[in-house]
C-alpha cells in the first residue's frame, strides 16, 4: 500500500556528503529522531487498518482444579459427612458446585478422564440413587426432629438428579442412572399448596441454601438439571404435568423472592427458555447489575436480606461467590460475555483468584468462621465452583 510516507532508505539518502563531524552527528540525531517519527506513524497508520488482536485475560485452571479436589476428597473423607452404606452427604457448598465445575476444568486442563473425587462423588450419587428406599436420608426426623426425613429425601433428590444430569451432558446421552435420579426426584415433588411444584428442603436456618426461602433455590436447581438433561429429556410426554407445575412455582416467585434466589431462575432459564418472561427476565439483568460493586465484583451481602446469628457485621466487599454466581447466571440468561457488566466483573474474577491456593474466597453469612478452618472454607468452596463455571461459560456445553 502506497501510504506516502518514506522508507529509511529515503532517509538516509538525506544525508549531505562529507559533513563537519559536529553536523555528522547532529544529522544522525535529527535522521533518527525522524525514523521514529515515521515507524510511530506508520504504526498507528496500520492499526487503523488492522483490528487489535487482545488476548483473553489468564487465570490459574490447573490452580483451581487442585483446590476444588483437595476440598472434595476431604469431605468425603470427613467423618460428619460420612452416610450410611458407606455413601456421603451431597452438599449445597461443596459437592454441588464442585460437580457441576469440575467438567469444565476437565475440558479447560485437557485432561482425558475425571480426577479420583470427581469419579468418587458421582459413584456416590448413583450408588444412593439405586438404593433410594434402602439409604437413610441425610438427617432422620428421629435423631434430629420432623421434619427432616421429608427434608432431606426432596433436597438429596433434586440434588442427585442435578449431578448426573451434569455428567451426561459431556456425553449427550441420558443415562439410565439419571433416569432413575429424576423419577426419584418427581416422585417427591408437592402437588398442592403453596409449594406446588417445588420439594421439601432442609432449614437449618442457614443462608443461602438450607434456610426459610432456599425451597425455590432448589426448585431452580431442579430447573437446570431437567433442562440440561440431554436427549431432550424436557421434552418427553410423561413428565410435562411435573415440568409445567415447576415452571409455574418459579415463575410466581421470581419477582418477589431475594435476589439470590432470582439471579438462580435467571440460570435456570438458560436451560428452559419458556420458564420466565422477557420482563422478568429483563428484570433481574438489571436487579443483579445494579448490585455490581465500583471494583467490577459482587457481594454476598448484597444479595438477600442476610443477618448473621452472631450479631457480626456481613462482608461487604466484593467475593468470590456472588461474583462467579450472578455472572454465571447473566451469561446463561443472554447477556453477552461482551457486554461492560459481564466483562468488568469477568477480569475482577481474573484478578482475586488466590495465587497460593487457587481459589477465590468467600465468607459466611451466618457467622464469623475462621477463613482457614474446613468448615470456614464452604462459601470459598462455592465460590471457587461457580467462578471457573463462570470464566469458563464461552466454552461449557449448555
């Protein structure tokens, strides 16, 4: 291309023969000076021409795979979680998130086959699957008061149902132990009242997900395991009647129930496109937007109306888990990785993942728990789980 501007070997042949030796090198200064000129110019010439190429920001994969299977094999090493026929309680902090993220590292990492606690947890699952009305449920009304059979029987179900449907969704094929997971799951769901279409959940008057209101966060999960089940499975005839009643559970609280809660409906549209309506939908994008913090992150706090049993003050920075979850939810819901909220909050993720130990942290919003402690690391554990889903959300099978 014909730009107009000289090439060096124009310059230099500016130069006058024989010069004084002071003129020698004040010409080679001014000849150089305009070489850089010219190589700037020409620079910014061709960047208008070209589109900048911006390579995506880095994060730790590897580091974040090593944190959430430490985490994992400890819990189903851990003496409390340990259930009965040699099976473990499938937790909202730790187990869930860490089925549902796992995959995603697998496809980031290259790694050909699940890690040692990914295949130990999924085990575990169809195992209590296939003895359904043989395991004990998680928490007995006879040793910790009604009504937590009913409880944890809805809550493991949906649970199951969610895990496995994650893990046939890498293969595309339903399984017949997902298949035995979501009939399981039907089974329980309630047929009248208010809770029509949603399951019992366990309330131990812990937030967010054993508490007065986590019913719908379950329902929602119960939205995304049916909707990612491969095969169509949404589809099938005999389970519309149960689809329906669970869309319309959801769809009556989600302009009223606390915004966690909301921002998981918006997730579980992805999956089921029909379950809200393009305003409420609309919505929530702009309820959980108007949350995102000046540094680009979420808080916890911010999300539900939360009060900690010890009277501490919640943290109001932003975290690990609201972060990772509203942003998860937003780019499931159709707002583009592109759009400003999605990719500030994308780089605070790239920015606060821990280096030492992989994770992203988050803290309790029932008590002030030492960060360092198992127990004190649950929220951190979900906040690791839906910070990689989120990051890597350009890249999951839907």
């Amino acid at each position: 291309m014909q730009s107009g501007i000289p090439n060096r070997q124009h310059l230099v042949c500016l130069t006058p023969p024989a010069p004084r030796p002071q003129l020698q090198v004040m010409t080679s200064l001014r000849l150089g000076l305009v070489a850089a000129v010219v190589c700037i110019a020409a620079t910014r010439y061709a960047s208008r021409l070209q589109p900048a190429t911006i390579a995506p920001p880095a994060w730790n994969a590897r580091g974040a795979a090593t944190y959430l299977d430490k985490r994992m094999s400890w819990w189903l090493s851990w003496p409390t979680a340990a259930r009965d026929h040699g099976t473990a309680c499938v937790s909202c902090h730790t187990a869930v998130p860490y089925a549902l993220a796992r995959p995603a590292l697998r496809a980031a990492l290259g790694e050909p086959n699940q890690p040692d606690p990914e295949r130990k947890l999924v085990d575990n699952v169809i195992k209590r699957v296939w003895l359904w009305k043989d395991v004990d449920p998680f928490y007995p009304d006879q040793t910790r008061g009604l009504p937590k059979t009913s409880e944890s029987r809805g809550t493991e179900a949906v649970l199951n149902a969610l895990i496995l449907s994650g893990r046939d969704a890498e293969s595309g094929t339903l399984s017949d132990d997902t298949r035995q997971a979501f009939a399981n799951m039907w089974a329980l769901q309630f047929r009248n009242g208010d809770q029509k279409g949603a399951w019992a959940w366990l309330n131990f008057h812990y937030e967010p997900w054993e508490a007065s209101n986590s019913p719908y966060f379950g329902a929602a999960l119960a939205a995304i395991a049916v909707g990612g089940a491969p095969g169509s499975y949404a589809s099938t005839p005999d389970i519309q009647e149960r689809l329906t009643s669970l869309e319309d559970y959801l769809r009556r609280g989600a302009d009223s129930v606390h915004l966690l809660n909301r921002v998981m409906v918006l997730w579980a549209s992805g999956q089921l496109p029909s379950l809200l309506t393009s305003a409420q939908r609309q919505s929530i994008v702009d309820a959980a937007a108007a949350q995102q913090q000046n540094d680009g992150g979420w808080s916890t706090a911010t999300l539900g109306p939360w009060k900690r049993a010890d009277g501490t003050p919640l943290d109001a920075k932003s975290d690990g888990y609201a972060t990772g979850l509203v942003l998860l939810a937003l780019q499931r819901g159709g707002v583009a990785r592109t759009d400003a909220r999605v990719s500030k909050g994308l780089e605070w993720l790239v920015r606060h993942q821990d280096s030492a130990t992989g994770m992203w942290a988050a803290s309790s919003l029932n008590k002030t728990r030492d960060p360092s402690s198992d127990v004190g690391k649950f929220m951190s554990d979900a906040a690791t789980a839906y910070s990689v889903m989120a990051l890597t959300q350009n890249t999951e099978r839907r």
